[in-house]
C-alpha cells in the first residue's frame, strides 16, 4: 500500500456509517420500504437488514442508522435459534429500534414442511400469526430467508396476492430488484459486485441488504 492510498470499505462501523453518511452526502433519501413506497425520491436507499442470529446486534446497527439520519427495515425470524421472539428482551429490543424511526417486519423461512408435513403456505400463516402476536400489530411487509426453501419468488409473489392488504409489499418484488432497481447484498460476508460504499452516485435508486452479524466496532469476533 502506497502513502497515499485508501484502504478498501470493510465491515467495521466505522466504514458502515461512513458509507450511509456519504450517500446522505450525495442527496440520497435512505429508509425503509415502507417510506420508499410513500414517497420514493430521485435518488434513493432502501436499507434492509435481515436479522439471522442476534437483536442484540441488530440494536446496534440500528442506533448507527438513526444516529447517520437513515431509517431502515429489520426482517425478524420467528423460528431462530439465536432469539426468542417473544422474549422480554427480544420485545424490548423491537420497540427500540422501532422508537427510533424503523420498521420491523417478518423474516418468513421454510424446510419445516418437510420434517413436520403441511405446506409453505400454512407454514408461513403460522409464522405471521406468531409475529404479530409478538408485536401486537399487523404485518406490513415480509422478507425470504433462504428463498429456494420457500419455492423461490413465484412463492412470495403469491403470497402477497393472498394475503393482501395490510401487507403491502415483499422484499425480492422486482419493483425492488435489478433491472429496476439496483441490488446489493453482504450475503455470506461478501460483496459479489462491491461494498455497498463504492455506488454512492453510481445508481439512482437500489436496495441494499445487510446481516448484522457481520459488521463490528473493533472485530469480527465480538459477535462469536
């Protein structure tokens, strides 16, 4: 590395926070979808983060979001293993994320039709009413965790249409993804196509997807 070079956006805080203050920077409007599907700007950032292990980590990202003046969508798993939805501190954790200005939705997952029977539909009515039970409200939105278990997007896409209103929306639509929309994802602890930093005025508008397992304040081992 030369003196004058900049080293490469990784997964601290510090590079997580400097990439959304840059994008606020540059006259992007970064929320959530539901702020998005209000009133979409020019320049635009979805900011969804999918909650796979921890609320603990996910307060911690969602402190950084308000404190960079963004506000951003958090997908919960009813069936994780590394939370109890209907904990006392998961459902503190929830109404402070959402006291800050973001929204909590419904991580919906599959594989459990095919060890206790029924279907992905009756599977994914169960993990909604177990949702909104917890958050004692109605759902609005919904993400995949690990599409291919639920039958990909055709299944999401039905989904919403039988649901219907007050769910609005799912986060894989193609109003929400490439060609339409630009897609990037830390999925696995890697940007296929860039961190995220890199497309600040590159795009008009993109979704971007996070796990919060994967950033950190000082290293990656915090979160072990």
């Amino acid at each position: 590395m030369t003196e004058n070079s900049t080293p490469a956006p990784g997964y601290s805080f510090r590079d997580y926070t400097a990439a959304l203050r840059a994008f606020r920077g540059a006259g992007y409007a970064v929320t959530g979808f539901a702020e998005f599907l209000a009133d979409p700007q020019p320049k635009h950032l979805i900011l969804r983060h999918d909650l796979d292990n921890s609320l603990e980590q996910a307060l911690r990202v969602a402190r950084l979001d308000a404190e960079s003046d963004c506000r951003s969508t958090f997908f919960v798993r009813v069936h994780a293993r590394g939370y109890n939805l209907l904990s006392l501190p998961s459902l503190k954790a929830i109404r402070e994320i959402e006291s800050m200005g973001h929204a909590v939705e419904l991580h919906l997952e599959g594989g459990f039709s095919d060890v206790f029977g029924g279907d992905n539909d009756s599977w994914a009515d169960r993990q909604r009413t177990v949702f909104e039970a917890a958050v004692d409200r109605e759902l609005h939105g919904f993400s995949l965790h690990e599409p291919a278990r639920m039958g990909n997007l055709d299944f999401a896409d039905r989904l919403l249409e039988r649901w219907g209103d007050p769910v609005t929306y799912h986060a894989y639509e193609s109003r929400f993804m490439m060609p339409t929309m630009k897609y990037l994802s830390d999925s696995s602890g890697h940007w296929r196509e860039g961190h995220f930093a890199l497309w600040v005025d590159t795009v008009p508008q993109l979704q971007v997807l996070t796990h919060p397992f994967w950033w950190f304040e000082t290293t990656p081992a915090e979160n072990y």
